[in-house]
C-alpha cells in the first residue's frame, strides 16, 4: 500500500468508520470523559511521520516500532477522529492484547509420573524428541548448532544452565531483551510465567538426561536470545511483540540471529499482509532471519491457522504425538489440537508437522503454569506441555542444526530443505494418512535436512519487497469445491480434504516424498479481484472490509494449554 488518499477501500484499512468513533466516544463519555484514552498502532508512511502525526492531535506515543513505520499511541476519542484526517496516516489499528490462554479439561494423560517419557524419580527424565526427528543421531556426528543464535520471543528467559550454557559449559545466552520495558537485561531471569522457559528449552537444552544419556534439546549448542514480551500472567500487547520483533532486526547481526520461534498466535481477522504483527514478521524474513510459527491450537477444524503462522513466507509447524509410546511409531498420529489450513489467502499450510504431545523440558514450580497444573511435574525441573508452541520449538532446533550445517542457506532455501526432507505418513495402501492441508511436507527429519539440502523449491512467485510496499498481494493455490472439499490447482483429485479429521489407524512416516514439481502447493499468485471463495472463507463478523476497518475480540496468545496428547 503506498499510503496515499486516494487508496481503494480494499486497500486502506481504517480502524474506525465515523460512526464508530462516535460510539466510543460515547463510551468514553460516560466512562469519565475525553481524557480516558486507548492504545492504538498508528502506521505512517516512515516512522517519523507517525510520530509526528500522533503528537500534533495530541496522543501519547509509547512504542516506536520502525519495522512496520509505525508507533503505537494512546489517544482519545477526539484525538482518533483528528488523526484519521490527516495527510500520510496509512493505517491505524487497535493495539491488540496478546495472553496466555489456558484450557482446561486435560485428560488422558499421567500425572506426577514418567507416563512412558522417561523414569518418574529421575531429575532429568529422558526426552524422546530429539530422537524420534533425528537430531540425536546428528548430536552424535558434532551437529548440535553450534555457531547459530536462536531468538526466541515469548515470555522471558530463566536461569536454566542447560539453556544459559552449552555442552562445553561455555556462556551461549548471547543477550536478553525486554521489550516490554524496551531494555537489554543482563544476568537476571525474566520469565515468571514458564511458557518461555518451556519452549527455549525444547530447542536448545544442553543438560543430559537420565537413563540414556543424550540431550534434552534438540540444538543444545545452539546460542539463545530470549526476547521477553509476555508478562507474568502470559499477557501482553501486539505493540510490544512487534517492539521484540523491531529490536531483534536491528541488532540480528550483533548476534548472528538465524532464526526467531514465534509461538504465539491470534485467529486470523484480516488478510495476512493487512495484520500488523505480520507484517514485522515478514520484514524480519526480509532481514534474513528465518522464523519459525506455530499453527495454532484451533484444530482439528480447515481454516484454523493462525497469526502469524498464516504468512506464506514464514515456517509454519503443526504438531503430532507419539501417543506416549516413543518407541512404537505404529500409534502415531496427528494431534487433534494442531490447526489446519488452508489459509484466507489459499495457501497450504502447516508446512510441515513436528512432535508436539506431552513433551518434557524446563519448568519451575514458581513458574504461574506450574501453579496452575502441578500435575505435570514429572521432576523437580521438568514439565509436561503439549502444543504447536512446542513442534515449533522443535523445528526451531531442528533449523538450528541445518545452519550449522549448511551456513549458506537463506531462510527461503532452509524452508526449501526442511520441506523437501520431511517424512509424510501413509496409510498401508500408499495414500496419505493426513491431508496436506493437515501435516503440510510431513515429519520433520533432521538428519535427511542436515544431509540433502534443496534450494529453489519454498516461497515460488512471491516477492516480499513488493509484498510490504504495497504493490502486490499473493494468493495461493488452495481451492473449495462446491461440495465444500478443499483441493488443491494442479494437483489430482487424491490431495481433496473434506475437512473431517483422519486419525489414521495404521500409517508410516515415509522416506521424503517426491511432490512433483517442486511443491507446486506452494505457488502463488498475484491477488485479485477475480478470485472468488466459497462460503467457507467468508470472514467472521469480526471483520468489516471497506474504509472502516473494524478489529474484533482476537487476541494473539501462547499455545499454553491444550490436553495432553
């Protein structure tokens, strides 16, 4: 979008119509009076231009968030209606709030004891993970990601030594950035809520668990850089994620950042390049890092991908169980939770699956979600999650050791190669057990990824200059048939999903599967008007297209909790 006057409705994007602001200022009114205001995201044509903006009507600027030439302010009723008038004002959002989510109702899952991952009495239990994706057989040959930083923003770090050193016992926390009081911190631990700790140490656990021996994580030499945007109570606000995401651009070659885990997520409520977090996290992708989303938790249902996992460009995770027997690959199957695509904008996603059922690593018993589930301590320091915050913790780590593999890849090309390496489960007839829109390439595998890198084959017909500048918008090659079935262009007929859920009673993880052409599911094209969805993709009325530009009650969030599978 060029951020001119004479944009079309479909592409200027206002937060409020004028009858909106009337009503909020209404509100305001009996809410004490023109003083009271709220937070917004004002996007200008550069970032001086949005600061300048909200301080001549007035707002109170809190974040400078460069990334996307943006702030986020807080005005008044009066003070919204005043900027919306003015010359270079490209957008204003609401500054959404971004919180822990917690659902109850876990069942089916141990308590207390090992539940099959590894002996109840032992302080650091066996994790299966990095086995069961092929990590470990990497560890084996001197792969551990040494030499590649992982950022990961979430809800802060802790004093974990298997995260804080490596295997060597050398320093690996490279920085700690708080970006909720916009502050480097040094030596201290932040994160009072757990889902941080949680997920950092999915990723890069250097200790050694018990009985066998290996690692806990699946990079444990790889260098962290814990991002802290969520509060004690996994709360928080778009502006300050989107602060993280700004920070870690600017200092990425400081510390040789390859790669952000993002696993965090909102129910999509506008198209992807239209949502503000997203498009920092395409900009971060610009900047060279690779970034790694979750799915979401909103599955088993089509349509359920979630911000920011719905941007084409980024590494989308879904999550799969080993139905707690890490041995026995007969019983695996795909997590009920994991959302499935495709996306608004046709594209299938996830991009591929990784383990994301009851997986142990770092967990404080002070930490708020050990306070809320002390049933899933299973050691003094290991807590048992399952989400796709946690497969994409693992495709984070997973991503880590390729790099050091194969420093050369760009992110473009390690989305290539972790694609074009992972393992799709087949049923015993030699048919997919779980539509692409489901498990996207299949399992991921370290070892084939370390070993086989492809380049050429992830992002086609994409450009993402011209995606943030405005000038283009891509689509993707998902269809709906009139009978509701999701297909896919150029594809035969044996890719359609109907959208109920298969729970595959008897598949395999196959060898990497020949796709065809590159992964033609992952082509795009240009957005336009002729393109016509079936009722399955009509928004929500959360959503009003037009010059109004109406945010309903999405909220991005944690994965925190779902039931343990």
């Amino acid at each position: 979008m060029d951020g001119e006057n004479d944009m079309t409705p479909a592409t200027r994007h206002w937060l409020y119509s004028g009858a909106a602001t009337l009503l909020l200022a209404l509100l305001l009114v009996l809410d004490g009076g023109e003083s009271t205001s709220e937070r917004f995201i004002v996007q200008g044509t550069d970032l001086e231009g949005a600061t300048e903006s909200v301080r001549r009507v007035g707002g109170t600027v809190t974040h400078e968030l460069g990334i996307i030439d943006a702030v986020a302010a807080r005005l008044t009723a009066s003070q919204l209606d005043q900027l919306r008038r003015l010359d270079g004002v490209r957008n204003v959002y609401a500054d959404l709030g971004v919180e822990a989510t917690a659902k109850g109702g876990v069942k089916g899952a141990p308590s207390g004891g090992s539940g099959g991952d590894g002996g109840g009495d032992l302080e650091k239990p066996d994790t299966h993970y990095p086995t069961l994706v092929g990590a470990a057989a990497l560890h084996a040959r001197g792969i551990t990601g040494y030499g590649v930083t992982v950022a990961v923003l979430d809800s802060g770090g802790s004093k974990q030594r298997g995260v804080y050193r490596n295997t060597l016992d050398q320093r690996k926390l490279v920085a700690h950035y708080d970006a909720i009081v916009d502050m480097e911190i040094r030596n201290n631990a932040t994160d009072l809520h757990g889902h941080g700790s949680h997920v950092a140490s999915v990723a890069l656990d250097s200790s050694v668990t018990e009985p066998s021996g290996k690692y806990g994580g699946v990079a444990p030499d790889a260098d962290y850089l814990p991002i802290k945007a969520l509060d004690s109570h996994g709360r928080g606000t778009y502006a300050d994620v989107i602060r993280g995401i700004d920070w870690l651009v600017a200092n990425k070659s400081r510390y040789g950042v390859r790669i952000l885990n993002l696993s965090i997520s909102a129910p999509a409520a506008s198209r992807y390049w239209d949502d503000p977090l997203n498009q920092a996290v395409m900009g971060a992708w610009q900047a060279g890092i690779a970034v790694v989303a979750s799915a979401g938790n909103l599955g088993p249902s089509p349509l359920t991908i979630a911000v920011p996992g719905n941007v084409p460009y980024v590494i989308t995770v879904g999550a799969m169980t080993d139905s707690y027997t890490p041995g026995d690959s007969s019983d695996d199957r795909l997590a009920s939770f994991s959302s499935a695509g495709p996306t608004r904008e046709a594209f299938v996603k996830p991009d591929l699956v990784a383990p994301g059922g009851h997986l142990l690593a770092y967990g404080y018993a002070d930490h708020t979600l050990s306070k809320e589930h002390p049933e899933y301590h299973v050691s003094a320091e290991r807590f048992m999650m399952s989400g796709t915050s946690q497969a994409a913790a693992v495709v984070s780590g997973v991503a880590a050791l390729v790099l050091q593999q194969n420093p050369w890849l760009s992110p473009d090309d390690l989305k290539c190669t972790l694609m074009a390496s992972a393992r799709p489960a087949f049923d015993p007839e030699g048919d997919l057990a779980f539509s692409l829109f489901q498990q996207g390439a299949g399992l991921v595998d370290a070892e084939a990824a370390a070993y086989g890198p492809q380049t050429g084959c992830a992002n086609r017909g994409l450009d993402i200059g011209k995606d943030l500048a405005g000038a283009e918008h891509y689509g993707g090659r998902a269809r709906e048939d009139g009978d509701g079935s999701f297909y896919i262009e150029g594809m035969d007929d044996d890719y359609a999903w109907t959208g109920s859920f298969v729970w595959g009673d008897s598949f395999v993880w196959g060898d990497s599967f020949v796709w065809g052409d590159s992964f033609v599911w992952g082509d795009s094209f240009v957005w336009g008007d002729s393109f016509v969805w079936g009722d399955s993709f009509v928004w929500g009325d959360s959503f009003v297209w037009g010059d109004s530009f109406v945010w309903g009650d999405a909220a991005i969030a944690t994965n925190t909790w779902v039931e343990q599978e």
